[in-house]
C-alpha cells in the first residue's frame, strides 16, 4: 500500500493529500475537506486535489455525480494564507491558476455537483458553492469574499458574483468584505436552499439524486448556457495580481495577524480582518 504521509500526487481515489477524503457511496462520491485543525483551510495540494476530483468523477463510468462537503464548522474558508506547505507541491500563489484550481472545473463538469455547505464558506469555498450545480447550505452556515482584505484582484469573482447576486450585493460583498448569513445568502441567491443543520447531508443527497436523474446530453447543453451566462473573466490581470506587491504584503500579513501595509494608520485593527 502507498504511504499516504509522503508527497505523492493523486492517483484513482487517493487526491494527493490525507486533508481530502474520497469517498464512494453507491453511483455517488463524496469529497470531504477534513483538516479541522486549520479550519479547513486548503493548502496548494488540496486545490488541486478538488481539481481532480471533478475530473475522476467524469472519467469514472460507475460514478453519476460528486457531493462537496467539509467537516465540523467549517465548509472551506478559501486557501491557507498563513500556513506551511505541508503537502510538498508548490506554493499557493503559483498554484492560483484555473488550471490547477477546481473553479473551472466545477463549472463545465458533465456529471452533477452538489454541495453541502455544512459552515464557514469564504474565497474559493464560496466560489465552488456558487459553480456547482445545486448548493445547499445549513442554516449554521455563513459566506464571505475577502479577496480585496489580501490584496487579490480576484476578477473570477468579480465577474461571476454580479450575475450570481447583481451587481449592488456584489459590491457590498467584494469591497467591503462583509460576512454573509446562510439566510441572506438564500435570499440573495448565493446558493439554493437553506435547511436546519442535522437535515442538510439527507437534502443535497436527495438534490444530487434528482440532478443525476435528467438526460446527460440535454443537461451538458443547458449547462453550457449558464457557462456562457457566467462569461469569461481577465485572467490576465488576475495573473499580474497573484505575483503583485499588494498580494505579498496581504500575505504577509494575514500570516503576522495584522493590518497590511496599506491601511491607513487609524484605520488598522488588532489581528486579522
């Protein structure tokens, strides 16, 4: 058996990390982030293991469709800004490209995907909600973009949350930060559905049911308008972004617990924003 301690890339089941969890329930997988100990945060690995994920799901003919989930409070709050590179792949801004990020992949992936957002979802959390076919979310969960706090031009976001939301919420989401509940972000349409905590596994396995029942053909081409919908967005300036000044410094702040450099000086908080 393989040492799944050691670095390794991912290969059938196995998503290159011990922090993502593949599991098989019947025509179903289920994907859960499990690395309680930093909140789910997603290191370089688990990006690109999601990213997989999608991808062996499709290529797997005795797969229909793919449930996300997360454990404990916490669905995905995005990457691992402050942590180590623990899984031995690369560093998080380098691996900040749809090619190896799960974004796109979610977004045209032929076999449903449905998520149950069972807490926190934030950055690329919410990004994967939002591109997924159905996302249900608990009522105990919240949503946030905080990609400006961290000097990330994110402009995937900025193109795929106006349509998501309108362009007014959008803002408020995206220039302020502000923290979402699960029944603003139902009503916002965010995601789909809000239901009470312990009901949530039962209902997106129940939407992933009623979503693996419609006719592949005629689902890919209904998926492909909304794809169209969404539009593409400037993925040359987010590149310029992610390798940017503002984008070191938003790091290394994040990993100090302090306010980033270009924060006026009366308005610099304790801690994180």
């Amino acid at each position: 058996m393989p040492d799944d301690s050691a670095p390794r890339p991912p290969e059938g089941d196995w998503l290159g990390t011990p922090y993502l969890r593949f599991e098989r329930h019947g025509a179903f997988a289920h994907v859960v982030v499990d690395r309680p100990a930093m909140r789910n945060a997603l290191s370089p690995a688990m990006y690109f293991g999601l990213r997989y994920a999608v991808d062996h799901v499709n290529d797997d003919a005795l797969l229909a469709g793919l449930l996300i989930t997360g454990v404990g409070d916490m669905f995905m709050p995005g990457g691992d800004l402050g942590g180590e590179n623990l899984d031995g792949w690369t560093d998080l801004p380098r691996l900040l490209s749809m090619d190896n990020t799960p974004f796109d992949a979610v977004r045209r992936s032929p076999k449903p995907i449905v998520c149950a957002v069972n807490g926190i979802a934030q950055g690329g959390g919410l990004m994967i909600a939002m591109l997924a076919d159905v996302a249900v979310a608990s009522d105990r969960a919240s949503f946030r973009a905080p990609e400006l706090l961290r000097g990330i031009a994110d402009t995937n976001y900025a193109q795929v949350l106006p349509r998501q939301i309108g362009p007014a919420r959008a803002r408020d989401m995206l220039m302020t930060g502000r923290t979402v509940s699960a029944e603003e972000a139902v009503d916002w349409g965010l995601v789909a559905r809000m239901v009470p905590h312990e009901r949530l596994m039962d209902e997106a396995v129940d939407a992933l049911e009623w979503c693996c029942r419609t006719a592949p053909l005629a689902r890919r081409a209904v998926k492909r308008t909304f794809h169209e919908y969404y539009g593409h967005y400037d993925r040359m300036a987010m590149d310029q972004s992610l390798t940017g000044p503002e984008m070191v410094e938003g790091f290394r702040a994040f990993k100090e617990h302090r306010s980033p450099d270009w924060v006026p000086d009366d308005l610099k908080v304790n801690g994180r924003s």
